[in-house]
C-alpha cells in the first residue's frame, strides 16, 4: 500500500506500542451498507498504524432490541448508564492510547471516555445536523421551518459541542469539513477521510457487450431519498427513454425495497425490480448507464463511486456526487432535468469514443482518492494531527 513516507516515519516502531479502539454501532462486514464499508476500511487502516481492536455497542443490548431511542437532538442515541459503563469498560482493558468513535450517535460513550482523561476522535459519517434539516425540509416544504426549527437548532448545538469536546474529528468530504468548519468556528482538528469504494467493485471485471438495460440505479430501497430517486425512474425518465428505444429497460437493484416501489415496478413498462440481490457485478454488467437522480440525502455516495469503478458510466445530479470532487464531462455525465438523463444517455450510445475516456476518467478518479491507500494515508494524517504518535 502506498503510504506517505513521512507517516512512515513519524509512527515507525511506535506501531507495537499504540493501541487504538475502534467503537461502532453495528459489525462492519459485508456488503450490507455504506456505513459498514467506511468503518471496515478505517478499522483496516487503524491496523496498520497500532494494535487495533474494535468494540461493537450493539453486542451490549438483549436479545431482539437492535436500536434505542435517540435523544432530543435527534442525532444522538438514547444509551443507558449500565449499556455505556460496559462499553467503557471494554475499551479501557486493553488500555488505549486512541478511540476513534464512530458518529455522534455514540456520543454518551465519547463524552464519558473524555472524561475518563482519554483522547478520542469521532468519525462522523456525515453531517448529521445539516442532514436532518434537509430531509426535513424535502418531505414537509416550508412547514418544516415552523415545525422543526428547535429540532434543527438542538441537533447542531449537540454537534458542535461534541466536536468541541474531542480530541479530532474526522468527515469524509472537503464539503462535509467546510459546514462542520462554519459551525464549529474553523476548529483546526477536523481531518477528512475519503469513503472507500468497495472492494469488490476494484476487482471485478464487467463483460463487455453484454447490457441488455439501458440503466440502472443501485441503493438502499427502503431508504427515501432513493425511493424518490427510483420513483422519478420509473415515472419520467423510463418513459422518456423508452420513446426512443421501445425494447430499453430499467434495473432497479437493492436491499428492502418498499410495498410501494415492488406495486409501481410491476406496473410500470420495461422496468425490473431485483431485491436484495446477493452479487451486483452481474447486474452492472447488464446496465449501459448508471443513473443517480438523488435530489436529497448526506455523506459522499457509494454507489457512484461502485459504478465508475466497474466503468459504469455514471449520469447523476449535482446532489448525487456532492462532496465528490469529480468533474462533468471527465469522470461523469451532468444531468437535472428529466430530458437530461436522457440525453446524456443518448450521448453514451451514439458516441463510443467519448463513452470510453469517461469510463477510464472515472477509475482514475476512484483509484486516486478513494482506494484503501487514500484511505490509510487519510487516517495516519488524521492521527498525526491529533497528536497520535512519539511522544
């Protein structure tokens, strides 16, 4: 792996010494969540840098409760002082000299370690206030502003007294750091760590000349900023599309869709649900474009950078790529409009060459800021600036 030489010195040796814990909600494994993905590679970069371990919260409840209530901030989990105590607990046998917590909904446990005299960084996966009050405001319009201004104002005062609070905190945007930046007054412990494309996206190999589906679109289908997306698919693009190709079909792919999305799939011309499925590449392998219409939602997303990493072409909102860095034209297509989508699909077809740089664009660009390397060079940044290492 490709790690900054002067990283390499700074922690040296010292790894046998460093322990770091890795506090998260949920198991990182899998394929089950974009969540999962980024702790797994962080916890996979925290390894090369000390002896890690990582203490899952959700091993600590009873059988069949998996979430608890969250706070009045509405960002934070609801824990008790039995669940936290057993946490703390776990994380101070092996005697840390970092925890890296994952998100302000593990802020009760952050707070306490703090107290406890221990350095911890919180990892936040977005910026959770700014996310709430968007999707607030997409679902209720202008009421939400009578609604839910008291809800917006506690959850920002909770992020950024958490941030305050902590030794660093990590976002995985430039964009994400900037609005964390504006609230917190410019706080110079803020380090961004790039979300990992997955690892099997890098490694497959699409056939080519095999799609038989004009697009696809990939998410968590119970989720609703990409029922909305899958919803505008189905609706306006896919009759658009099919006005100029009568055979084309849509690949709607992901994990529990909603009643409503399975009943509109089945009505609605040339367009093929496939829930849960267990392998995507197969999948992306049928699609000749990767469409994104998110008008909504936080973090960097996954799925697009899943798509340029199989050289899937992407055609996608500003909102679906926000945080990215990628450019129009090199590594992605542009599009708003309905009409848009399906001119820049248009575009693909017609022209093979163009279809091509865009396709090798996109790995690039994955392959420079979003690998594991980029990721590992992100982390021992971020420990360095928290003043991790010889002391």
């Amino acid at each position: 792996m490709l790690v900054s030489p002067s990283l390499v010195y700074f922690f040296g040796n010292h790894r046998a010494t460093m322990k770091i814990a890795h506090v998260v909600f949920e198991a990182p494994l899998g394929h089950a969540s974009g969540a999962a993905l980024r702790n797994r590679a962080i916890g996979s970069s925290l390894s090369r840098y000390g002896q890690s371990s990582t203490i899952i919260v959700q091993e600590q409840f009873g059988a069949g409760k998996r979430h608890p209530k969250r706070k009045r901030s509405y960002l934070e989990a609801h824990l008790s002082d039995d669940v936290i105590q057993r946490v703390v607990n776990e994380i101070l046998r092996s005697d840390p000299n970092l925890i890296v917590v994952d998100g302000i909904y593990l802020s009760d446990i952050a707070y306490r370690l703090v107290a406890d005299g221990r350095r911890v960084i919180v990892d936040m996966h977005n910026i959770e206030s700014a996310l709430l009050k968007e999707n607030n405001l997409a679902r209720r319009k202008w009421r939400a502003r009578l609604f839910y201004w008291r809800r917006w104002q506690r959850a920002r005062r909770a992020e950024q007294a958490l941030v305050r609070a902590v030794a660093g905190v990590w976002t995985c945007s430039e964009r994400d750091k900037a609005l964390l930046c504006a609230a917190t007054s410019g706080d110079r412990r803020i380090n961004v760590v790039p979300n990992p494309v997955p690892d099997w996206s890098v490694r497959a190999d699409l056939p080519q000349g095999k799609a038989d589906c004009a697009a696809i679109f990939v998410g968590h289908l119970n989720y609703r900023p990409n029922i909305r997306a899958a919803e505008r698919l189905m609706q306006r693009i896919q009759p658009l599309l099919r006005a100029d190709d009568p055979d084309g079909r849509l690949l709607i792919c992901g994990r529990s869709p909603s009643d409503n999305l399975q009943r509109m799939a089945k009505t609605a011309a040339g367009v093929e649900l496939v829930s849960d499925p267990a392998e995507l590449a197969p999948l992306y392998a049928r699609a000749r474009a990767a469409m994104i219409p998110l008008t909504e939602g936080g973090g960097t997303r996954l799925k697009v950078l899943e798509a340029l990493a199989l050289g899937v072409p992407v055609i996608a909102t500003a909102k679906a790529v926000e945080g990215l860095n990628v450019v129009p034209g090199q590594s992605y297509l542009a599009a708003e409009l309905d009409e848009e989508f399906v001119q820049a699909a248009l575009q693909l077809t017609a022209d093979a060459a163009f279809r091509a740089r865009l396709i090798e664009g996109g790995r690039r660009f994955v392959r420079a800021h979003h690998d594991q390397d980029a990721v590992d060079r992100a982390v021992g940044q971020g420990l360095q600036d928290a003043g991790i290492g010889p002391k």
